[in-house]
C-alpha cells in the first residue's frame, strides 16, 4: 500500500492545490511541498524491502491484459527517490521564484501532478499504465512550459507537446505488437522474453523523444521559455530522465536485446553527445545553453546503459542522480541570475560574483560535478560510465565520450567566465532572495555531499544491477 | 418499458402545445429535461442489472413492428439522453427568442422519437421512416433562426439527404418486390438465397448510410451543416443525431443483418481510414472553431468505422465505446464553441486568444475534451481509442492500426491549435473585456467533461461489463 500512496497523494493531491489558493497562497504552497515530499518519505520507508528482495508491489486485475500493477523494486525506488528530491527543492525554491506571476495556483497543480505521475511511471510494472502516466507528464509539461502565455512561449510548449507525443504514439504501437505477442502488457510475466528488432526501434523512438536524444532534441532547447523552475523539472531532474528511466526498465530489467543495439544505442547517445555540446559551446542565451548541456549529459547516461555491464549501468544509473542534482542546481543558480538581471544573454552580463557570491559558488560547485571533477559527485559516474565502455570494447566510443567530456568542461567555465567573472557588461543585480539561495546551495553542497559519500548511493546501485538478468 | 421510449416522449410533445401560450416554453423544457435526464440514468444502469431492460415488445397489433433492447439500444439510448440534455441546456441560454425556444424544444423532441426508435427498432422500413423523421426535423433546426448562411448548410444537407432517401428508398423497394419483407430476419434469409440482387439493394442503403454518416467521400454536407446551425442545434446534431442516422444504423444492420465478409471489412476499413485522414488534415487547415470540430467529427467517425471493420467482437466494443466517447467530447465541445460565441461575439481563431484566463471554466473544460479527443490518457477518449487499436492489431490490420495511431498526433495537433489560439496565451485586446459565460452554459461542459475524466478513471473498472 505504501508505494500506492506514493503514487496517489500527489496525483490527486495536485488537484486540490488549486482550492487551497483560493483559500491561502501560503497553505497551497506548503501542501504542495509536503504532496511532493511525502513522495520522498514513502519511497525512503521503501528501500529497506527493496533491498532485502521482498518487493512490495500492488495490483488491481483487469481484463484483457490491463493489470494495474504497482512495484517497488531498487530501480523504481532509487528514480522516486531522485526525483521527488529534487522535485521538492525546485518546489521549495518557486515559492520565491513565482510568486510575482499569474497562473500560480495552476503552476503548482501541474508541478505536483507532474511529480505524482512521475512516481505512477516509475512504479508502475505495466506497459499500458506507463504510457497513461508518460502522457500525464506530457499533459503536465505542456502548461508549465507555456507558463508566460506570450504566443513564442505556447508555440514552444506545443511544440514539445507534439514531440513528445508522436515518439509516445510510436512507442505505443510497439507495445500494442508486445500484446499482440505475448497477451499481456504486463512487465512482470514479460521478464526475459526476446523482442524482435523493429519493436525495439519503436520504443527507442519514444525514449529519444522523450530524453531530447539525437534526432528528436530540438524541443528542449526551446522549452528554455518556461521559468527557471519548470526547465529544472523537465531538463535536468525528472522529464528527461523518464526516456532514460525506461530504457533501464525495458532493455536491461525487463526483455533481452540483441547485440546489435548494445553498439547502435552508444553510437546514437556518442553523436548526440557531441552535436549537442558544440552547439552549448556557441549558444549566447544561458538557458539554452545548460539545456543543450543536458541533451549531452544524457548521451553519457544512455552509454553507460547500453554498455551491459556491472559498471558501465551501475554508472549510468549514478549518473541519473549526479545529473539530477548538479544540473538542477545549474538551471536554479540560471533562474536566479535570470531573474536579478532581467536577462539571460551570457554576452551583457559578468562580474556577477561580487554582487552574488553565494549563487556564483554554487554555480561553480554544480558544474564541477557536472564537468565530473573529483571529488564531486558527477566524477564518479562519468568515469564508471567510461570505464564500463571500454570494459566492453568500445574503444572508438569512448574516446569520443571523452571528447565530449572535454568540451562539457569547456562550455560550462566559458559561461562562468562570461557570467560571474570578469567586468561587468551588463548591470550587476543584488543576490536572490534567502529561500532561492538556499536551495541552490543545498544544490551545490549536495553534489560535493554525494561525491565523498559516494560509496551510499553506490552500494544501493550495486544491489539494483546485480538484480539485471541481461548483464553478461 | 421500451414502448415507453417513443410514446413518453410523443404524448408529451402534444401535451406542452395544448397548454396555454404563456406556461409552453417553460413546461417543455422542464418536461424534456426529466424525459432526458430519466432516459440517461436508464440507459447507463441497465448493463449493470440495476433496472431491468424488458426484452422483446410485440407491437404487431398496434403498429407492425416491434421494439428490441439490447446493449447496443442502451449505447444509442444513453448518448441521446446525454447529448440532449447538454443541447437543452445550451438552447435555454443561447436562443434569446421564446418562440425560438419552444420551437426548438418541439423538435428536440421529434429528434429523441426519432433516436429511441432507431435503437430499437428491426426492420428496414420502419428504421428509415425513423431516419427521415430525424432528418425532416433537423432541416428545420438548421433554419432555426432563418439566416441567410444557415439556408446553405441546410440546402446541402437537405439535398444530399434526398440522394440518400432515394438509395434507401428504391433498396428497400427492392426488398419488398423481390424477398417479400423488410423485416431483419427476412433480408439476412434473402443475402443468403438469393444473392446478387439483395446484395445490391443492401449496398444501396449502406450507401445511404455513408451520406447521413457523413463519411468521406459524401462529406461535403457536414462542415456547412454543422457550421451554420445554432449553436444547440450543432451540439445536438455533432453529438449525436448524423451518428444515429448513420453510424448506429450501420452498426445495428452490421451485427444483425450483414455480418463481416471479408469485402465489408475491406470496405470498412478503406473508408475509415480515409475518413480518419482526410478529416483531420482538413481540420488542420480550419479558423472557425466549429468548421473545425465539424472536420474533426469525420475523423472521430473513421475511427468507430476502422473499429467495426476488424469485424471482431473486441472491435464492436471499441466502437461502441468510441461512440458514447464521440458524443460527450464532441457536444461538449460544441458547448464549448457556444459559449466562447456567444461571450465573444466570434469563432474566428484568428480574432481570439487567452480566454482561458477570462473564461476559466470554458478554458479548462475544453482542454479536456480536446485532449480526450486526440486520444490522450487518462481520459476516456484514450481507452477508447486504445481498444480500437488493440483490436485492430489484434485482427492482423498493422497498417491500418498505425494510420490509427499516427493520425492520433493529427489530432492533437489541431487541437492544439485551436488550444493556442482561442484558450492558451496571451489575452488578445479584442476579448480583453469577455467574461465567463452564464452558469446554464457551463453545466453541460462541466458535466460532460466530469464524465469524460469520470469514464477515464473508472474505465479499467466496468470494462468488464463491456468485454463480457
């Protein structure tokens, strides 16, 4: 039951926010943080049984193959766990973020019912109620990125929407074929069976649209519109990670692939890599810029994933939760810049670090991680991630990850140059207020935190992989 | 009990015209409005056990025919109900003349005769005498007001509608020449014995169907039609009356006359998927609001079509289920566009923008029957579709299950559209003093979206009553 109510409180919890507004902003503000952390704290009560093999699960059978089934399994645990951490920092964060804007009681139903439907994905152990919570996040992220209204804005988040739903409208043929094999769409009786080729391609369409891969990225840098907050959500800790989410889910826990997408999936993430780290490195406008970033960054997940081996998934999985934190921190250290200077063009800024110390620390902090420096965090899993593909003889593969490891280190110290060093071309603006600057350097801390204790969220990686039947 | 669907609603219709002029308009309404809302909660109990449906109604001595419900009465049964009780309440807010009103009670209620008998009626003749009754009362509906654009979008209908009595008329003449009856039970003997010729005067009145259905390619009716009438009157007409007409009798004639040869299915599925297709590029293009819902609502009904022609049991539930889905997003919908009419003055896209944050109710309610439309979860519009394509995948139409699937984005796309440009963004000055239509227009959108969400939620639920 507990991991139902992980999955319920929010999702219906998100609909009762907008009552709780019309009451008070600040009772609607606080139900909101404690419907996303109570998330938290159910997946926390989770792991012990995760861990020790007796999964808690729920299921509520239907006919025709449309088992609601609910599981707590490490892999489900540790991605609930990821994001509704960081999905209450960034709902901590807009209670000073948005407070100046119209549309809130709708801005904070969406966020939750977002992170609710996130939790119902990660849960769930059914094809069919994977894609229904999918579509939810689409629904959810289709009215946060057009948040402003201005016509730009609500173009872009169409755009997204349309995206994102033809690779979901894509996947779903794939799993209706997985029906029309097996019967069933549930994932617990289709563990180990073989999938042919071409459902493979299917679903991988959906999971490249929905990370922002390489073809289907495009969207992501144009999400940037939405407010700080929402792009944190959606680009750095919970929206991309879904596409990546099922990948593990699918392809590593669930059916067995061939060889050949063992080498066509790190080729696909090793260009996407690339293509997206040069354009991070010629693009002006900050939010684009940490976009691309994570467009790239997924590259990495999706090759430590598709490695197969211990380390290369345990590090992809590390990845997940690095990435999470590090660039959450970049995009709310963005929001705060953004919103001080009332611009977001990396050129007319600079100087920044004598007015607004502490958001230009945690900016450095975050980036380290992401940079993957030792100690933060983000060195660990890039290196796993690297070491587990050339464990599996993707010697070219890793030179090029290595490459684009090189330029994320380059991009990330040109936009902390030209934002917070040097002499100010733009005006220079106060420091953001307490609660925003807090939660940026709760951020930071966090991806130092995770770097030195790495050996916490390691251990429980390992227990998880060891479950993963295709790992030769 | 099922006499009582068709005499309820008459003997009340002479009633309200013989009460004194004053109490008319009120008491019809009020009158209809019980009839419809009893109906609904009838229709939807039955499949549990909650009211018993009677069987069969010999009527023989009284008129010659005799009434039948089955599951598929109670899904046209229910639809009506629905549909109708939105369309009253719209008309109650919308017509501003009382004459008008009354009028357009009188023949919502020839239009729900007309509906119950279709459901439950088995024999050729009389469905058509139904059909026409129907059709003869929405002429009139169309021309409610009498203005000029709404008499072209009645001319057209009313002249493809002929074609249509004519293909029907000379195929049930030919029933009665040369197999000697109209009953149901007499054709399905006749298609087997004597062959070519019944098949012939079927394919006449299938043909028939397709121009009330409103299919591509005899669509060329539909978008003027629905376009031009009054709002209530496109509510009702969208939600429900064309789908009776065509798509129900084809369904009812499908299952119990026809059965699925292999070249029905073939035909079912070509002009399903071209009705699909065609119907959602033409709604890309559209600017008026209910030009668009219009082209939309050929597209929904290529679905149910591609659904019917898997010729599967899980096929028919799809298209059923489709069915009910189609006549509470789309009349809601229709309200939708009535109120934003009527607060705005205008349908053109071009001149909206941002009602949503004058008009929130309207706003929120039409995102949900729009994404229920293209198929999006967890709305009801999503189950429906799904089934429709697990059937299809089910039977061995992969092709015709990705165009399915594929036309999907289509949809969204132009409703999104619609989204961006009337509800979403910016307010545009020229709507800047709007403000949310009046509490009579939103009960029928809130109700109707509640039941769209509802259905969604629910829908792994009472499946199984469906499937059984």
């Amino acid at each position: 039951m507990t991991v139902l109510f992980a999955v319920l409180l929010p999702t219906i919890g998100a609909f009762i926010l907008p009552l709780a507004g019309k009451v008070s902003k600040l009772l609607r503000n606080i139900l909101a943080l404690l419907l996303v952390s109570c998330s938290f704290i159910l997946s926390l009560i989770l792991i012990p049984s995760a861990l020790s093999g007796h999964i808690e699960s729920f299921r509520v059978a239907f006919p025709l193959g449309l088992d609601f089934v609910l599981a707590a399994d490490p892999l489900a645990v540790f991605m609930a766990l990821v994001s509704s951490f960081v999905g209450s920092i960034i709902v901590l964060y807009s209670f000073d973020y948005i407070n100046h804007y119209e549309n809130q009681n709708e801005y904070y139903a969406m966020v939750v019912l977002f992170l609710g439907s996130m939790m119902g994905l990660v849960y769930s152990q059914s094809l069919i109620y994977l894609y229904v919570f999918w579509e939810i996040t689409a629904i959810a992220s289709w009215r946060l990125i057009g948040f402003y209204r201005s016509p730009k804005d609500v173009l872009k988040a169409d755009k997204s929407f349309l995206v994102t739903a033809f690779g979901a409208l894509v996947m779903l043929i794939a799993f209706i074929a997985i029906f029309g094999m097996f019967g069933t769409f549930d994932l617990t009786v289709l563990k180990g069976h073989v999938l042919p080729g071409v459902l493979i391609g299917l679903i991988l369409v959906g999971i490249l649209s929905k990370s922002a891969t390489l073809p289907f990225h495009t969207w992501l840098p144009d999400a940037g519109v939405a407010p700080s907050p929402v792009t944190a959500l959606l680009h750095a800790a919970v929206l991309v990670k879904i596409g990546v989410f099922v990948f593990a889910r699918l392809f590593l826990f669930t059916f067995n692939i061939g060889v050949f997408w063992h080498t066509a999936v790190p080729v696909i993430a090793a260009v996407s890599a690339l293509v997206a780290a040069g354009a991070a490195l010629i693009e002006t406008d900050m939010k684009r810029i940490i976009a691309y970033s994570t467009v790239s960054q997924i590259g990495f997940i999706f090759l430590g994933l598709a490695t197969g081996n211990p380390v290369g998934v345990a590090g992809g999985m590390l990845y997940i939760l690095m990435h999470g934190i590090a660039k959450g921190g970049l995009f709310l250290t963005a929001g705060i810049v953004e919103q001080n200077t009332h611009n977001k063009d990396i050129t007319k800024m600079g100087g920044l670090i004598s007015t607004m110390p502490l958001t230009a620390v945690s900016f450095l902090f975050c980036a380290f991680s992401v940079m993957g420096i030792p100690p933060f965090g983000g060195f660990f899993s890039k290196f796993m991630v690297i070491s587990g593909a050339v464990d599996a003889g993707q010697i070219a593969i890793s030179i090029t990850f290595i490459i684009g490891a090189f330029m994320t280190i380059l991009y990330l110290f040109r936009m902390f140059n030209l934002v917070f060093l040097g002499e100010a071309r733009g005006k220079l603006a106060a420091e953001g207020s307490k609660l925003m600057v807090f939660c940026v350097v709760l951020l930071a801390i966090m991806s130092l935190g995770s770097g030195i204790l790495i050996s916490y969220p390691a251990d429980f990686v390992r227990i998880m992989v060891s479950q993963v039947g295709g790992i030769r | 009990m099922n006499y009582l669907l068709i005499f309820v609603p008459f003997i009340a219709l002479v009633l309200v015209n013989l009460l004194p002029k004053k109490l008319r308009p009120i008491s019809s309404f009020l009158v209809l409005l019980l009839i419809l809302a009893a109906q609904s909660i009838f229709a939807a109990l039955a499949p549990f056990g909650l009211i018993r449906a009677v069987g069969a109604v010999r009527m023989e001595h009284l008129f010659g025919f005799h009434l039948l419900i089955d599951n598929l009465s109670l899904l046209l049964l229910l639809s009506a109900g629905i549909v109708g009780f939105s369309a009253l309440m719209v008309a109650w807010h919308s017509i501003k003349d009382e004459d008008d009103r009354f009028n357009f009670t009188n023949l919502l209620f020839i239009l729900l005769i007309g509906m119950n008998g279709i459901s439950m009626l088995r024999d050729l003749f009389s469905l058509y005498v139904f059909i026409e009754a129907i059709a003869v009362s929405t002429f009139i509906m169309i021309l409610l007001y009498k203005a000029r654009e709404a008499y072209e979008g009645a001319l057209k209908y009313l002249i493809l509608s002929v074609v249509a009595s004519v293909m029907m008329l000379s195929s049930i003449a030919l029933f009665i020449m040369f197999c000697g009856g109209t009953s149901f039970e007499v054709i399905k003997l006749s298609l087997v014995s004597s062959g070519a010729l019944a098949r012939i005067a079927i394919a006449l009145f299938i043909c028939g169907l397709f121009i009330k259905g409103g299919l591509v390619p005899f669509h060329g009716w539909l978008a003027d039609a629905y376009t031009s009438a009054p709002a209530p009157v496109s509510v009702v007409l969208a939600g429900v009356v064309t789908k009776a007409s065509g798509i129900f009798t084809l369904i009812r004639l499908l299952t119990a006359v026809i059965g699925f040869s292999p070249a029905t299915k073939d035909l079912l599925l070509i002009i399903g998927a071209i009705s699909i297709v065609i119907g959602a590029l033409a709604a890309l293009g559209q600017k008026d609001i209910k030009r668009m819902l219009a082209y939309s609502s050929i597209s929904q009904m290529g679905y149910i079509l591609v659904a019917l022609g898997c010729g599967t049991r899980l096929g028919l539930i799809a298209a059923a289920f489709h069915f009910l889905n189609h006549a509470i997003f789309k009349s809601q919908l229709f309200a939708n566009a009535a109120a934003v009419e009527e607060q705005t003055g205008s349908r053109d896209l071009g001149s909206l923008g941002g009602l949503a944050q004058k008009m929130p109710v309207t706003g929120i309610t039409s995102a949900i029957a729009s994404l229920s439309t293209a198929g999006i979860p967890p709305l009801s519009g999503f189950w429906s579709k799904l089934l429709i394509i697990i059937a299809l995948w089910v039977s061995g139409n992969y092709f015709y299950a990705v165009i399915a699937v594929l036309a999907s984005l289509l949809t969204l796309a132009y409703f999104l559209t619609l989204q961006r440009e009337a509800f979403f963004g910016q307010v545009s000055v020229k709507v800047s003093s709007v403000t949310e239509a009046s509490a009579g227009m939103l009960i029928p959108a809130v109700l109707l979206s509640a039941m769209t969400v509802g259905l969604g939620l629910v829908f792994p639920f009472v499946i199984k009553y469906f499937v059984r």
